[in-house]
C-alpha cells in the first residue's frame, strides 16, 4: 500500500514541477541570446504612428495590449525592424508573453521579400524554442506552431519548402478559429507566399482573394487587408481586382514607408504613372525621414525600392529629365543599410532602363555601377548589368564585347542553378534567349534571331516579375516587336507590341512601336490609334521625346 500511494504523489510532483518550468519567464541571458532590437519605435509621415486598426486577442496583460497591437501593424505592412521593436517592448515588460516571441520569429521571416538571413533564421528559431516552452492558450499555440513550421531544420530545408510548411500551419489556424479575423489574415499572407510564380492559374491567390475581400467591408482600414490584397492581385491579369485597396492602403498607414509605396504596384500593372509617381515621392521622403530618425548611416533600403518604381514610372511618361535626376541622385549614394537584394537590384535597374529605354547604345555597352554592391553576393541582379552592356554592344556593332557578356550571363545561371534559385535562374535564361536572338540578327541569321527571340518572349509570358520588381528591364514580347519591325515584318511587329500592352499597360515605347508599326503596315486607323494614346499617357508633361513629336505630325496629317 505504502508503495502504491508514493508512485503517485511523484508523479504529481514531476507534473509540479513541469508546470512551475512551463509558467517560468525565460531568463534574461536567454531572451538577449536572440539579441532583440530594441527602442522606441519610429515613423515618418503626415501623422505619428498611424499604422491602421486591428485587434489581435492575446493572453498576455492590460500592459501590453497597445505595444503588442502596435507590433502587429507594423508586421502587417511589412516594418520588420520596428516591429520587432514593438515586440521587444512587450518582452521586456512581460517576459513570458510566448505570443511576443511568435512575433519576433515573424519579424525575420519577410514573405514576399527575399529568404531570411542566416542570422535571421537563427533568431527566429530562437525565439520560437523559447514561444514553445511558455505557458499559452490553445489559438497562441496554434500561431506558434505554424511559424515553427517554417523555422523547422531550416539549415536542410530550402525556403519554398517551409513557405509551403508555413501555408500547411496557418491553414490550421484558420480552420481551428473561423471566427479569428487575424488567422484568416495571416493565411491570406501565407497562400500568397507560397504561391508558385510560374502557376498562371494564380490558384492560391484567388484564395487569398476570396478570403480577404470576405473581410474587407467590415475592417476598411485593416492594413494587413489592404496590403495582401495588393500583393495578392499584383499581376496583369487581375491587377484590375486590386485597385480599390491601391488607392486606401496609403490613407489607412501613412506612418509607413512601404504603405505608401505598395499601392504603385497596382499603379505600375495598370500603367496609371502619375498616381504611380506620386505614391513613390511620398513613400522616398518617409523613408529618408526614416533614416534620418533612425541614425541609419547612409541612407535606408526602402528609400532605393521607391525610387527604383519613380524611375520607372517617369521613364513611362517619357521624362527623361526627371527620370535622370534619380539616377544621378543614385550615384551619390555610397551606402544603404540593410544591403539587400531589393537594393542591389535598385543600383542595376535604374540606369540599366534609362539608357535601354532611351536606345543610349554607346551608353548601354559601358554602362558602369556602383561599386558599393558586392555584385557577386547578388548575381541575378548582376545579370542586369551584363544584359545591358551586351544589348549595348549588339547595336554598336560590338560582337566580341557581347559574347564576353553572354559568357558572363551563362556563367550566372549556371551559378543560380547550383544555388537552387530556379526563378532567378530562368529570368537569366530568358536574357540569355534575348541575348543569343539579337546576336544571331547581327550575324545575318535572321530566321534563327526570329526562333530563339520568340522562345525567349514565351519564356517570360510563362511565369511573372519578382515580387518587389516593377517589371522587366525590357520586356521580351516587346523586344521581339523590334526585332520584326527591324525585319520590316510589321504586321507581325504589330502583333507582339499588342501582346505586350496586355501585360504592360501604358508602356511608352510599346505604345510607340505598336503606331509605328501600324503605320507601316498600313493599318492607319491603329496608327492614330497609338499615337494618340501615347500623346495621352506622356504628351501632356515635360518629356522631349522624340517620338512625341513624331506622333504629333503624324496625327496632323
């Protein structure tokens, strides 16, 4: 009997002492193990700290109910370092809030942007080991898992996979607690994440559609909402569906940098370039606030992200004065901090359209960088560079210089392959298809140019830009329009332009090609057609293009 009656009595206390361990705070040492960023957090706008409302029900105190709210918005429109600032403060006044910790671990995942850092995923998976051995409620548990998910074996993991992990947990979430308004938010976020680029079917973000327009009429100024369904309807086909929450999303965060720049998504796939060019001014003057307030050395990533869509977006319009103010304003910048993928991009994008669009050949085939990007950390966006010269040295008539650069962008791919970045490294593939078109067409091989140019252009109909890209350099399909107008097939030339207006609404020298091309093929209904619609989209500004002036003798006639 005596043995009977101890075995349980220390079972009990093991379930004690197992509880006592789960109620526990984690130890200081062990929260600044994930060396948290901390301070006040900072915003820049018309109004001060104006990031939207929402409410996310925690277990946790009264006393931090506003900070950890405050977090969540900032997660929601993509303020990773201030959200995770947010966070800090919620653990620094409640260390055994898990919740927090699963707010940290969200801060260093940025879907939609670029895979986490090494640092990152160790912080993340960090803060979810210390998440997990808290005491929470059953739905905060549920959150913490879906993010474990992501985080789990992610040295031997690559990051679709625990995207697609990331999707299965939150799916959970939003099937355990259909009336939790954030699970159904977060999955939203999750499907468009795990979305594949190359599915034209747009499958999981018509989910995400359907899911986030169901709460829309009830949280209007929901900046998760507003921000997902702007992503989730970033390509041609249904930019149309995402308009109305292109022109709130702005109105709703106003203290945030990138809420002000999101909507020019939508602007850019519906060709809508002033509102494009307005949406990125104010999102470069919050972010330069930022930096400013922030003590950031040199100048934030954010502030080169909205000048490289102001770039593009004035270009659109034909203002070369302005768009070159941008690039010349790049090259005073020496340092941006953090270094990452969407800058470095920046530093190539710019002047690599403004010397193409602009057909500056001479100006193409030198075209120089900066040299504050480690290019090699960064070889898709490298391959803009050499792509650029080497279209430069086809038209000077340079082909030992465009071999040297297609050697250069075979070399790239080769590289994305062994890094296992399928979509970068098919985005070279289809520059290299360019390349090798416009190099045969130099050699006289014209119907091999015509075969490996339309190859390159189905390529890239086939799967879309990056995410934080306001399109291809130049597109393919209008490339190929070039090419046949340069052939003097201008029925077809005509033919390739329209299918790329499809895709790039509004765009200035597809529209100019497409009238040119009618023009000479004798189809003069279309060519006032174009020609008009160009003096439409550029001729009521600044811009001295040439083509302007052309389309207008042309409509006097």
């Amino acid at each position: 009997m005596k043995k009977i009656f101890l075995f349980p009595i220390f079972i009990l206390l093991l379930l004690l002492h197992s509880c006592k361990q789960k109620d526990a705070s984690p130890s200081k040492e062990l929260i600044n193990e994930i060396k948290l960023k901390r301070g006040e957090v900072i915003s820049c706008g018309a109004l001060d700290k104006q990031f939207g409302t929402m409410e996310f029900e925690t277990s946790s105190g009264e006393n931090v109910k506003e900070d950890f709210t405050l977090a969540v918005k900032l997660l929601h429109s993509f303020e990773y370092d201030e959200a995770e600032k947010a966070f800090a403060k919620v653990i620094d006044k409640e260390p055994a809030c898990a919740i927090a910790y699963w707010g940290v671990a969200m801060s260093n995942f940025h879907p939609l942007w670029t895979p986490p850092t090494e640092s990152e995923l160790q912080k993340g998976a960090k803060a979810i080991q210390i998440a997990q051995s808290l005491k929470k409620s059953k739905r905060e548990a549920a959150y913490i898992n879906a993010i474990a998910a992501f985080y789990k074996n992610w040295g031997k993991t690559d990051h679709k996979t625990r995207c697609l992990n990331f999707e299965k947990g939150m799916e959970t979430v939003y099937k355990n607690y259909p009336d939790d308004k954030e699970a159904s938010v977060f999955y939203a976020l999750s499907l468009n994440a795990a979305a594949d680029p190359m599915d034209k079917s747009f499958r999981k973000q018509k989910k995400a559609g359907d899911i986030l327009n169901a709460l829309y009429p009830g949280q209007p100024n929901h900046p998760g909402i507003a921000h997902y369904l702007i992503h989730t309807y970033d390509y041609p086909e249904l930019a149309e569906l995402g308009l109305p929450a292109a022109r709130k999303y702005a109105s709703v965060a106003p203290s945030s940098a990138h809420a002000l720049h999101m909507p020019s998504h939508i602007f850019t796939r519906l060709g809508l370039w002033d509102e494009c060019i307005h949406s990125n001014s104010v999102s470069v003057s919050s972010a330069q606030c930022y930096a400013q307030a922030a003590g950031i050395k040199g100048h934030w990533d954010e502030e080169l992200h909205g000048l490289d869509y102001l770039s593009y977006a004035y270009l659109q319009k034909g203002e070369n004065d302005s768009a070159k103010q941008q690039w010349d304003y790049l090259k005073t910048i020496k340092e941006v901090s953090p270094l990452n993928f969407k800058v470095a991009y920046a530093f190539a994008a710019i002047p690599s359209r403004f010397v193409l669009e602009n057909k500056m050949w001479q100006e193409a085939a030198n075209l120089e960088v900066t040299s504050a990007v480690p290019w090699k950390k960064f070889p898709w966006q490298e391959a803009i560079v050499h792509f650029t010269r080497l279209v430069g040295s086809v038209h000077t008539n340079n082909l030992i210089s465009a071999n040297d650069e297609l050697k250069a962008l075979n070399r790239i791919h080769d590289t994305l392959m062994t890094q296992k970045d399928i979509y970068k490294a098919n985005q070279v593939a289809i520059q290299i298809k360019t390349s090798e078109a416009w190099i045969r067409l130099k050699e006289g091989k014209s119907s091999k140019a015509l075969k490996l140019m339309q190859l390159a252009a189905d390529m890239e109909d086939k799967t879309e830009k990056h995410p934080v890209t306001p399109g291809e350099v130049i597109p393919a399909r209008e490339l190929f329009g070039d090419m046949l107008l340069q052939l003097n097939m201008p029925m077809k030339a005509l033919e390739a332009y329209e299918a790329d207006l499809k895709k790039h609404p509004n765009r200035f020298n597809a529209i100019y090609g497409a009238g040119l091309a009618a023009q000479k093929s004798g189809n003069t209904q279309k060519s006032k057609f174009y020609f008009q619609q160009l003096l439409n989209v550029a001729g009521k500004g600044t811009s001295n293009r040439s083509e302007l002036t052309k389309a207008k003798q042309f409509l006097k006639r």
